[in-house]
C-alpha cells in the first residue's frame, strides 16, 4: 500500500493540492497557509508530535535535518505543491518561514502592475474591436469618452485641436505614412 502525503491538517491531498487552496487566498492569508503546511511537514518528517514543537526561524540544520530528511521534506513539498523543487531546497532557505517565502513566491506571484493590467485591457479592447462585426465604430464612439474620462483623471491633459493641426503641417510624407501604417 502507498503512503499517503497529507496536506498539513491531517487530510490526504493529491499532487498539487496545495498550490490550489492558494490560488483562492489573498497573498497574506497563503502565506499563513504554507508556513503552516511547511511546518506541518517538517514536524512528519522528524517525527514531532506536533506542528507547534517546529521553531519558525530556527534552522533545520538545528532542527536535526541531514541530507536524507532534506530530500524527505522536499518530496513532501513537491507532491503538496506539484512543483519540481531543487533538492538542496532547505539548504537555500534553512528555515521554516524562510521556505515558505520561497514557496509563496513561487505558487503565490504578485500581481501584475497597473501598467501590465491597462496593456491587457488595451489588448482586449483591439480584439473587441476586430470581432465587432459591423459595429466597430459604435463601440469605438462608446469607448472614446471613457478613455477620454480616465486620461483626465491620471491628469494627462487632452490635446488642443490647433496642436495636433500644426504638427500634421510639420509633418513630412514619410512621418504621415507612419502614422498612418501604425494606426491600421
């Protein structure tokens, strides 16, 4: 009969069962989440009784931890978080909250920017526009003044008429196609 990995609560948990429950967590709530799983594996690895005999930022060279029960803790984590993790992992991070930084990092990324977030708003906004069937220019008429709305409220100013005809005048030929070949 195969063993069976827990995922820290006493409850059997398949590959990557872990790294699913932290999918659903503000960043702060799975970062508990893995210090208490981490420790939880830690305690089954040396044996403990309990989770709350592991010393947060003790390390695991002091905590008993050789070669073998490194690579033990390793494989636990592996089939917890369903990530391929170095076998040197509690060498690199030789504590408990250490490593569960780690892991948090890793199962856990920050969230995009605010820039990268408005570029993928952007890019659904053009794919809208290509599958708009016949009606690109009535979404576009909705679209401009909310955008025209947002770039107030950043604080970008809107550009005065007679500006943008003084510099199609001063443009050159090859500075209007580009303008042109950029926007189609």
């Amino acid at each position: 009969m195969g063993r069976t990995v827990g995922n820290g609560n006493g409850t059997p948990a398949g590959p990557g069962a872990l790294a699913g429950r932290l999918a659903t967590l503000p960043r702060q709530d799975a970062l508990r989440l893995l210090v208490d799983a981490v420790r939880a594996q830690v305690a089954a690895v040396l044996a403990h009784g309990s989770p709350d005999s592991v010393e947060l930022e003790r390390p695991f060279n002091q905590l008993g931890f050789d070669s073998l029960t490194a690579v033990e803790l390793r494989n636990r984590l592996n089939a917890d978080t369903g990530l391929r993790l170095p076998p040197t992992l509690v060498f690199d991070h030789p504590t408990v909250n250490a490593l569960a930084t780690y892991l948090a990092g890793v199962l856990t990324p920050a969230p995009p920017s605010a820039e990268d977030t408005l570029r993928g708003a952007l890019e659904q906004i053009d794919d809208l526009l290509l599958n708009a069937n016949g009606e690109g220019d009535a979404v576009r008429a909705r679209l401009v003044p909310i955008l025209q709305g947002a770039l107030t409220k950043l604080g970008a100013a809107q550009a005065d008429a007679g500006d943008v005809m003084d510099k199609i005048d001063s443009a050159s030929d090859e500075e209007i196609f580009a303008l042109i070949d950029n926007e189609l």
